[in-house]
C-alpha cells in the first residue's frame, strides 16, 4: 500500500502537515491538491488543532504545478466552482488559524504561491524560491502578483517575476519574505514551537486578530484602522475587568520567564 500523499501528524494543538511527493518534487498533481483541500477542510473542523505547520517531504517545499500532467490535461487553477476540489487557495484562506509553511527547499512558481497562502514563512538554509509563470507561459492565478509585491515591494517583485531567477533563503531573509532561516534539521522544531506558542494565546482573540490583520489588509488605511475600532469596541463588550486583571497575571509572569 502507498504512503498517503499528504501527512498529517498532531502535536498538542498544531497539526504539521507534509506534501509527500517527495520523487515528484511535490509537484501539485491534481490529486495532490485535493487531498490539501480535504486536509485543511477537516482541520477547519477539528476543535483540538488552532495552527497548521505546512511543509514539505524531500528536497522541495513544492516545485509548483505538475508539468507532466498539465501538459495532458491542461492548467486547472481550481478557481471555478467545477474545480473547488482542488481550489487551494480558497482552503488555506477559510482556515481561520495560523498557517505556519516551513519552507524546507524548493518553492516554484505555483509552489511559491502555496508558500504566500501561509501567514508566517520560516526557511531552511536549503530553500529557494523561484516564479517562473512568464517563463512557462501561464498567468499567476493563486495571488503571487499581487502579493509579492505587498511582501518584499514592486520592484523586487519584479524583478523576481519577469526574470525567473531563483531567490536563496537569506536574500529572502533579508528582503522580509521569511522571518527566519534555520539549519535544514532545526526548521520544522522551530515552526512548530512557533506554532505552540501562537495555540497559547487566546483562542477566540487569535482567530479574531487573524481575520482583522487579514480584512485590514485588503483596505486602504483609512478604512482598516475604522474597521479595527469597530471591532474593539464590539470585542470589549464581552470582556469582564476580572479577566483583564487575569490575563495580564498571566502575561507578566510569561515576560519575566522569557527574560530568564
């Protein structure tokens, strides 16, 4: 019997995910994105897991869509409703918990899409992106153009998106793609501590600042930071001054473990 071609293992509240399509690279066949969308769909639904570390099996985080099958069956994007099987995007952007992708080698084209889907990036020493969509002849459909340029500005976007140069892992450090590299064996117990200290915050307030920072960004400034007072002034509502004084208890002994 094969292995899955998606692994999910569960640690506490974080679920990490693996693209295992390793000897493919794991290129995003189409029966590599369903499982994704069906993936994410049930951890959507499971009350024990509030953040998902997304990584990838091999030498690749993803080398992008299946060339070998899109040359036989065409480039299905999965943005229609026939295709919402293996519509990627619209499944990472319902989940509401933090996505955490653990960049651990290649990320190509559809695969450096796959990469912006998540909320925070960490890479290994080993990884590399790279869009190659004018160089294959496709348009990006998963949001690679306009939120490169949000990411690292317009002209590094690009510069990245009209030549199809790879970019390293410390040049996209510093470029503020990724928060940080690690050594390839320290990347995925770095993401996933990241991820534990993310599921000890607040559960309801986590969910609710996901979605504001992600509603915000889609305005212009004016408009989000109204949207952002609207939604205090409804969240105070349900805060007593008891849980305040509790949770502030509960911060400042956090500080003072953090500072030793």
């Amino acid at each position: 019997m094969s292995e899955p071609i998606v692994l999910v293992e569960r640690d506490g509240a974080v679920a990490l995910v693996t693209l295992n399509r390793a000897d493919a690279l794991n290129a995003l066949s189409r029966a590599l994105r369903a499982e994704i969308v069906k993936v994410f769909t049930e951890l959507k639904d499971d009350p024990d897991i509030r953040a998902v570390v997304l990584t990838g099996a091999g030498r690749a985080f993803t080398a992008g869509i299946d060339l070998k099958e899109a040359g036989q069956t065409g480039f299905a994007l999965g943005a229609d409703e026939d295709s919402k099987a293996i519509n990627m995007l619209a499944a990472l952007e319902a989940y509401p918990w933090p996505i955490i992708g653990a960049i651990n080698g290649f990320a190509i084209t559809g695969g450096f899409e796959l990469a912006l889907m998540c909320d925070v990036l960490l890479a290994s020493e080993h990884a590399k992106f790279a869009d190659t969509h004018a160089r294959v002849g496709i348009v990006p459909g998963w949001g690679l153009s306009q939120k490169l340029s949000r990411l690292i500005g317009i002209s590094r976007a690009k510069e990245l998106s009209f030549t199809g140069n790879f970019l390293d892992a410390h040049t996209a450090e510093r470029w503020g793609l990724v928060n940080r590299v690690y050594p390839h064996d320290e990347l995925v117990p770095a993401a996933m501590k990241l991820a534990q200290e993310m599921t000890g915050t607040q559960p309801v307030l986590l969910r609710k600042y996901k979605a504001l920072i992600d509603d915000g960004f889609g305005m212009n400034f004016a408009a989000a930071m109204k949207e952002e007072v609207k939604r205090s002034i409804e969240h105070s509502a349900s805060v007593s001054a008891e849980a305040v004084e509790e949770a502030r208890k509960q911060v400042t002994a956090r500080g003072r473990d953090q500072q030793g």
